[in-house]
C-alpha cells in the first residue's frame, strides 16, 4: 500500500454526509478549483453529461425561505420518479442509517414532532452557505445519470480533501418547478438530486455520525 493510497484512502473515509454547516462561505476561486477537480471524472464517450446550477448568497436565502413552505403547502413535482421504500437488507440499512441519525439528535423513534422538524431541515439546506443542483441533459438516461454520480462523487471528495463537508439530498428533487422557476432552468434539464455543502460545524452532534460498511464478501463476488 503506498503512501498516495493512504493519502486516498483517508479522503474517502473522512467523507460523510454533514447536516450542520458553518455561515463562512467558500471563495470563488476555490469553488472554481473544485469543480474543475470534478470535471475530470470518466464519463461515457466523455460526454460529461452533467449540468450544475450553484447557488449562494441572496439567491441561496430565498430558496431556503420558500422550499420549506412550499413543501409543506404538498407543492411536490419531479423529473424522476422516487419512492423512497426499500426491502430486505437495503431496508436494514435505511433504518440502521436512520437510528444514527436520531440517536445523535437524541430523538427518540415516538417523537414524531422532532423528526419530522429534522427532516424539514432538508430544505434549508442544514444552513449551508452553497447549494449545487444536479441536472441531466435530455434525452440522457440510466447510464449517464451514473456518469452524473462518478462526477458528484469526484466533487464530494474533493470538498473533504479541502476540509469542507457536503451532504447529498434526493429531498431537494421533490420541487423541480420551484427551482426551475428561481434559477431560470431549461425543462431538458432534467433534476436528479442536490447537495448542501460548505465549512463543516465541529460543535454539531450531528456531524459525528458515522454509518457502517457492508463488508466486501457481501458485494462483490471474486472469480479465479
């Protein structure tokens, strides 16, 4: 294992989901540099089949005011269908990642009120001072959706390796007219999911959750 490896591999594993941020926004140049860094993730035939809407400052304070609203209004539209049920040891995980969580909100399983306060934190964004939305150009599909993922992968590591944090939201899809509308978006500019980044709270349990790692005899099957 050499030294670059380690390097590596400590970026990865540093790399979580973050729910609390700090107000300090991330320069220009440095927002730039970063996604450069995800500008070179493979893509097939390297069509780079991603479109990122960035969002800050006024224009960031006004979503954050109206998402929540809106949502709790049942305004709910999206490009991709999602169901959010999962079965057998994929619903394990969702709950187990879900116990991580609440435990360290201290909130306990019959306090619904509570939980449905932290959900709703989703939509402003865990008071991140950057938010990305990720779009795939039609007629793109399955295939460069995953194309998109390799680039957004490439972004959050590349965020952990400069000591910010970020945190993926399939919750930020569910109100892709709202943001069309806000951010002047194409309709062939299809939603797939947003992520809520910045300077990472050190004083927030939330931030020190941790969820466990399928071991690797579970997915991947080795043939000699």
């Amino acid at each position: 294992m050499n030294e670059n490896f380690q390097v590596f591999e400590q970026v990865v594993s540093s790399r979580r989901s973050l729910r609390a941020f700090l107000p300090r926004a991330v320069s220009q140049e440095l927002l730039e540099s970063l996604f450069n860094v995800a500008a070179r993730a493979p893509s097939n035939c390297n069509t780079q089949p991603w479109i990122v809407h960035l969002v800050s400052g006024a224009k960031l304070e006004a979503l954050r005011k109206q998402m929540p609203d809106e949502f709790m209004e049942g305004k709910i539209s999206m490009d991709f269908p999602y169901a959010g049920t999962y079965e057998g040891v994929y619903k394990d995980r969702q709950h187990s990642a879900a116990k991580a969580l609440y435990d360290a909100l201290d909130i306990h399983r019959e306090d619904k009120t509570r939980r449905q306060e932290a959900f709703m934190r989703n939509f402003t964004f865990f008071d991140a001072p950057h938010l990305a939305f990720f779009f795939l150009p039609e007629p793109f599909g399955l295939r460069e959706a995953c194309d998109l993922g390799m680039f957004a992968q490439t972004l959050m590591l590349a965020l952990t390796a400069n000591g910010l944090g970020s945190c993926p939201q399939t919750a930020l899809s569910l109100q892709v007219d709202l943001v069309r509308e806000q951010l002047g978006v194409d309709a062939s500019n299809r939603l797939i999911f947003g992520l809520s980044f910045g300077y990472p709270d050190p004083d927030a349990a939330v931030n020190s959750v941790t969820t466990e790692r399928a071991a690797v005899t579970d997915f991947v099957t080795f043939h000699r």
